[in-house]
C-alpha cells in the first residue's frame, strides 16, 4: 500500500510520458487531475535531469480545464496575475492567492461544521445521510478543496477576527509595495 503522506512521485520520460513510482505505470494529466482531487500531492521531475516539473503540469491541467469551458478564474484575475509577473506585486501575490484559498476552505468546512448544530433537524432520521450528501456535493462543487479538519479556531475562537487581521497584514504589504 503506498503511502500517501509523501508526494506521489511521477517521472517524465524524454518521451514525454508520464510515469507513476507507485504503480508502475504510464499516467495521463487527467489522472494526476484526479489523484489531486483525492487529496494527494503530487511532484512531477524530469528522469534526465531530476528538474521539478510540478508547477508547470499543474499549470497545464489547469489550462486544459479551462480551455474545455469549466472557467474557475475570472479573465479579470488572469488578467491581473499576468499583470503581476512584471509588477512588484509579484511576491506579494502568491501569499495573498494562498492565503485567500485558505480562508475559503476554512470558510466552506465551518458551512459544512454548523449545518449538523443547533438544527433542529439534526434529530431527524437519515439526518447523517443528508449531511453527507450535502458534503459531497459541497466538495464536488468546489474541485475537492475541502480539506477534512480545515476548521481550526484561533485561541479565543474569533475567526472573523483572525481573517481581518490577516487581511489586513497583506493590503498593508500591497500599499508598501505600491509607493
């Protein structure tokens, strides 16, 4: 059985296949695209040269999805990260783009936290069924970005707080690097 706390290692050939350690098989983009969604991590290396082709495959994945009509990124955002690339936004964004999907899967899995408290339904036969059909759908319709546990408080259980503080800490590094 593999273990999946470590990246799933796939090696590109000179060919350009894609090669799965684990299985011992060939992989296409679309299989990576579902090892992800399962919540595997996944590291993409050239066999020649052991160069790190993750970011780039990723990319390609992402393209290709949004090349088929299923458009998650506004032209707006695509807009402004290739905007961002010759700006001094640039190191500022990544931080900012991770910490805002961080605050949206915290956001979804507190949703999914309180439909089962203070329900009154929550007593209702096949109530546990429902809610996890409901998670289900959830995370189908977010691409699997629900992470099990994403919900953590802070010390004294201000989330909005926490998230405005945060929010706050990256427009003060957006305002610096303006100036």
């Amino acid at each position: 059985m593999a273990d999946t706390n470590k990246p799933l290692l796939i090696k590109r050939y000179a060919s350009r296949r894609l090669y799965n350690t684990e299985t011992s098989d060939y992989v296409t983009l679309e299989d990576i695209a579902v090892f992800i969604r399962e919540g595997r991590e996944v590291q993409i290396v050239d066999l020649k040269s052991g160069d790190d082709l993750t970011r780039q495959y990723l990319l390609q994945i992402i393209a290709e999805h949004e090349s088929r009509g299923e458009s998650v990124l506004p032209v707006d955002v695509l807009t402004d990260l290739v905007r961002s690339y010759t700006s001094q936004a640039a190191s500022v964004v990544p931080e900012f783009l991770q910490a805002s999907f961080e605050m949206l899967r915290e956001g979804q899995s507190k949703a999914l936290e309180n439909m089962g408290k203070a329900n009154p339904m929550a007593a209702m036969p096949g109530f546990d069924a429902m809610r996890a059909q409901q998670e289900a759908f959830f995370k189908a319709m977010t691409g699997g970005i629900i992470a099990p546990g994403a919900s953590e408080k802070t010390e004294d259980g201000d989330d909005l707080g926490e998230i405005k503080s945060q929010l706050a800490a990256l427009q003060d590094k957006l305002t610096k690097m303006s100036k």
